[in-house]
C-alpha cells in the first residue's frame, strides 16, 4: 500500500489520491467501529484526530462493553466477580497481547500499575540481579519518564549512568549502544520507538550487543505496541514495558503491561511485593512468599475497570493481524511526509522524524519555530495534533482509526494555520 504521487499535481491531486488510498485500503472497515469516526463531517468529532499515538480513539463495542460490566458484571455478581473472572484477567489479556502484538509466548505478559511503576519494578529487578555491576545505560532524549525512573534507582542502589547523546530527530543506533555497554553494565534501557521523532530502534541487533557483556535489556514499547511489529522471543528480549492507552484504545490512564521472560520470572526479585504477586493471594499470611512465574510481578489489586477497553481493541489487532495494521502505518506516514514536503517546507518546516520507513514507528514529528502557536489555533478548530517542545507538532497516524483523508485534512489544516500566522491572520477556515 506504499502511496505514490507520481504523476499527480496540485491541491485537488492530493484528494483525489487519498480518496483513492482509502478506497482501496483493506483495513479502511476498522474505522466505523470507532466513536468519532463518523463519513458525514457533521457529526465527526474531531474533524481530524492525528493524536492516536498518545491516546486513541475509544471503540463502538468498549463503549458497550464498560455499559454493560457496569449493568451486569458488577451490578449482579458484586464481589463474586473476582472469583468467576476478574482475579486472571491480566494474565489472561496478557497472553492475547502477547500473541497478537508482542510476539511473546503465554505465561511472559501481565497488566498491571501505570507505566512508570512497571518501568520502576522491572529496572530494579533488573540491577538487583547484577549485584557486582555499577551501571546503567540509557539515552538523553527518552521519554522523561522513563530518564527520572532510572536517576532515582541510581541513587538508590549507588549506580552510575551512562548516557547516550541520542539524535531527537533520529534515535539511538546499535553502534551507540556497542559504544557504552560494558562489563560493569547491568541494564540498558530504551525505547524501541522514540517518543520525539518516531526512529525505530532495532531491537535485535541492540539486544544481542547488550547479551554479548551479560547485562540486561528494558524495553519501552508504548509508541510501538499496536502499529509496528514485536517479535520479543525472537529477538531474546530480557524485559519489556509500554502503555496501553495510544495503539491500543485502553482509554485515560489505563494500565500498562509488562513482559518478562519465562527463564528469568523466577531469578528476578519483585522490589514492590504486595498481595497479588504472591503464592496464595488469600492465604493473608505473615510473611511475603512470591508466586511462580509472571504473576509474581504483579502488585495489587488489578484495575479491572481500566483492563475493560483494551481487550476490543487486541482483538481487532488479532483480526486485523500487525503485519497489515504496519503496512498502512507505513503508507499513512509515507502520505503525510509528501504533503509536508509539498506544502510546508517551502514555509520553513522540517521533517524530524527518519525519512526511510524501515527506521520510522507510527508518527511524524515536523518542526517549525511557530509550531506551539499552530497547535493551540489547530485544537481550537477541532483539528487535534499534538505538540512536543521546543518546536514539533507530531502527526499520530493510528491505523486501524485514521483514514488517507483525516490525513489530508489534518496536513492542509497544519497549512493554513502556519500560512495565516506567517500571513499576520489567525484562525482556519471553516
């Protein structure tokens, strides 16, 4: 599906050819099952989301879904509920993630805590296990998040931090990494696709560097999981994290999932033992006994409420299949990078996101001093992009909600507002 504009001229080209891009898109029958999506601009709301990589629309049958746990699940069964379902539910959304998504085998992927805590829980299972090593990898443009977990672990256990000067407007490379790890590492942390500029690391080759000084390798996958293929067994992953309220459609603030692999679920040391990760959860004993397997790194009480929307849209990632949900990101991304070209580098914009789509996850980050001043005047106009400082606005391009047209939409809108401003006018056309 890889678009191409050969032969296609001016304003009236670009829709024509996105009308034809989603004509013949075989997942373009996945958007109708999300609210908001609406064909009749009247009642679409917004007129262009191009944010699905910080949160994603919610589906028609979540919506469903959350109204009758409510009516039914909790209404009438009340407490029994834990015992008939809710107790295994992130083991078991685990293993159809992992299957549908990660690339994981059953028993290696749980739902569980936010993603800061699970970053917290699983990097500091991981130092603890190298007691002799004093350092840690990880990158300089990492999502913040995942920087201040590690700085306060370094602290805690007198561990130094190696950083890598990471490009923003690319990401860290395997030789980066070959550079740093060593054999006083005993973790290294990054992102397998960069919260800036969207570079896709190569987790493979990356994994395997850090395996050759026997350290551990954390991976966030929130900006992956649900637009760009994982194969966590294949390429040996030791730990994983990511999000489940972008790709994945789990809603504000749902839980995130870890993954552990299987050989090392009983080697590693859970640093946060609460009730939930231990051998008999109602046994309320004197003392903490872990469970066997992945249940030990679980924590409390599971936020099932949270768990509720997400199990639709793994399933639709299933039905859908990645590979196919990739080959339209791919198409989606390659689409809006032409139109920036086209439309607004002679303005000034930049395209800070890597141009080979091998080296690039779901979104577009364009840089443009004005950008801040654009989005607010975009969201004001029901056109929802987002902005990241100093001067991106990123183009979340969600596959399985987001058509060749919303695209088309949301570049031209991203046109005329940054026309208007340099023009001394405000505002966006109705």
């Amino acid at each position: 599906m890889t678009p191409t504009l050969a032969g296609a001229t001016g304003l009236d080209a670009q829709l024509t050819f996105a009308r034809r891009m989603d004509r013949i898109d075989g997942l373009a029958h996945y958007r109708a099952r999300f609210l908001g999506t609406d064909a009749d601009p009247e009642t679409a709301n917004p007129r262009s989301y191009l944010d699905g990589n910080s949160l994603g629309r919610p589906l028609r049958a979540s919506a469903e879904r959350i109204a009758d746990f409510l009516q039914q699940d909790w209404g009438t069964r009340l407490i029994r509920g834990w015992d008939e379902q809710w107790m295994e539910l992130p083991l078991q959304i685990g293993d159809d993630l992992g299957r549908a998504c990660l690339g994981a085998a059953a028993g290696q992927v749980f739902v569980g805590d936010s993603t800061t805590v699970l970053l917290y829980k699983l990097a500091r299972a991981a130092v603890d296990s190298r007691p002799n090593r004093t350092e840690i990898v990880l990158d300089s443009d990492n999502f913040p998040t995942d920087r201040y977990i590690l700085e306060g672990i370094a602290r805690e256990r007198g561990l130094t931090l190696r950083w890598i000067d990471s490009d923003p407007e690319g990401g860290v490379t395997a030789e980066q990494v070959r550079q740093v790890v060593g054999s006083q590492t005993s973790l290294v942390l990054l992102s397998h696709v960069a919260y800036r500029s969207g570079y896709l690391a190569d987790m493979r080759a990356i994994t395997a560097i850090a395996h050759e000084h026997d350290a551990l390798v954390l991976w966030d996958l929130s900006h992956s999981v649900g637009s760009v293929p994982v194969q966590l067994d294949l390429c040996d992953v030791d730990l994983a994290v990511g999000c489940s309220y972008k790709y994945l459609s789990g809603g504000p603030g749902a839980p995130a999932f870890g993954y552990v692999k299987s050989d090392l679920q009983d080697v590693l040391t859970q640093p946060i033992q609460g009730w939930m990760g231990t051998q008999d959860i109602f046994e309320m004993g004197p003392g903490y006994r872990p469970a066997t397997g992945i249940r030990r790194f679980m924590s409390g009480t599971p936020a099932v409420l949270g768990m509720l929307a997400m199990q639709d849209t793994i399933a639709m990632l299933d039905e859908a299949t990645i590979e196919s949900v990739r080959a339209k990101s791919v198409a989606l991304t390659e689409f809006a990078i032409t139109l920036v070209d086209e439309w607004l580098a002679p303005m000034g914009v930049t395209v800070a996101s890597p141009r080979e789509q091998t080296h690039r996850g779901g979104h577009v980050t364009i840089n443009h001093p004005l950008m801040r001043q654009v989005t607010k005047i975009l969201w004001d106009n029901d056109v929802i992009p987002d902005f990241r400082a100093p001067n991106g606005l990123r183009l979340g391009l969600a596959p399985l909600s987001t058509s060749f047209v919303e695209t088309y939409d949301g570049v031209a809108a991203v046109r005329d507002v940054l026309r208007g401003i340099l023009l001394g006018q405000s505002g966006l056309s109705q």
